[in-house]
C-alpha cells in the first residue's frame, strides 16, 4: 500500500510537472516550429509504445538477455535525452534545472522498478545497472561540451515530453482500485506551487 501511496504521489508530481512546465515550455519554441514540435511530442509517445508492445510480444520467442539489453538501450537513450535536457534547463536559470531534477529521479526510480519487474536477472547485473544509473550524468556531460541549438533543444524538449506522458501513464499510475487519490492530489498540488510560486 505504501508503494501505491508512493505511485500516486509521484505521478500526481509529475503530471503536474508536464502540463504546468515542460508542455508550456514547447510554446515558447521558435514560431514556425510549434506544430512540428506536437509531432516529435506525438512521436515520443508512440514510439515508447511500439518498443514496449514489441519486447512483450517476443517475450517469449526471444531470449531473455536479448530483451533485457533491449529494454536496457531504450532506458539508457531516454535517461541520456534527460541529463541533456537537465543541463540545458540548469544553464539557463538553475531554479529550473532544480524544478526539472526531481521528476528526473522520481522516473529513474520508476524505470528500474519496471526493468526489474519485467527482467528479474536484471538484479543480478550490476554492470547493466551501473550503466543505467549514469546514463543522466553521461547526458548532463555531453550537454556541457556540445550545447544545443535552439531548434535542437526545443526538439528533444518535445520529445521527452512524449516519452514523459507515456511512462507517467503506463508506470506511475496504479491501475483500477490501486493508488491513493489524496496522494495523487496532494502531489499535484505541491508540484503546482513549485512550478508557480517559484
């Protein structure tokens, strides 16, 4: 019950987080971009999902490492997209970069969860674990050395942003009766106040 309690809050954070900044954000992109921007968006959801159905749906002809590394690959790109985006938004005001920061971990938690739900040897591999946990550092790290163009940055923002919706709806809200509405609720509102007090 508490992981539930825990779920709901998260996601009530994050939902906050996506329709209060990040979706806002995509807006203030170049004009002649804004449309293109709701395709990237519309393809990061999508594609997230055809990877997902496609790894469940070989589930069973396909080895199970083959799977884990495939899963593993798609997280790692995904975290990678993150740290980029981290370092971009910390650049220009670090109060963003912060507000950014903590939806970040809360889906680094969720992603691991679900590797490790959908792939149980995945505990038994540090290394692909290892590889997982710095995949934002290693994104935060390229940022630095290689900054965005505007056009590129408010791409990848779009993209994300997709990719965000996706895993908020598939992994952090608890399905049917499970979940608390109070800490969905209450991590909307938190996350509200942040986004626009701060």
């Amino acid at each position: 019950h508490e992981r539930l309690k825990l779920l709901s809050f998260s996601a009530g954070v994050s939902i906050a987080y996506i329709f209060l900044e990040l979706l806002p954000a995509s807006f203030d992109a170049v004009p002649h971009l804004h449309r293109m921007l709701f395709f990237v968006m519309l393809g990061g959801f999508c594609l997230f999902h055809l990877a997902e159905k496609h790894i469940y749906h070989h589930q069973s002809t396909r080895r199970e490492s083959e799977l884990t590394k495939t899963h593993l690959y798609a997280f790692f790109l995904y975290h990678f997209f993150l740290g980029i985006l981290l370092a971009q938004m910390t650049a220009a005001t670090f109060l963003k970069g912060l507000l950014f920061f903590f939806p970040i971990v809360i889906h680094t938690l969720a992603s691991t969860a679900s590797l490790n739900e959908v792939h149980p040897r995945f505990k038994e591999h540090p290394l692909a674990k290892s590889i997982l946990a710095n995949s934002t550092l290693l994104g935060v790290l390229f940022a630095i050395f290689f900054p965005l163009s505007l056009v590129a940055y408010y791409s990848l923002l779009s993209f994300v942003v997709g990719v965000l919706l996706y895993v908020v709806i598939r992994d952090l809200l608890p399905e049917d009766e499970g979940g608390s509405p109070v800490y969905f609720v209450s991590g909307v509102l938190l996350y509200s106040f942040f986004v626009l007090f701060f």
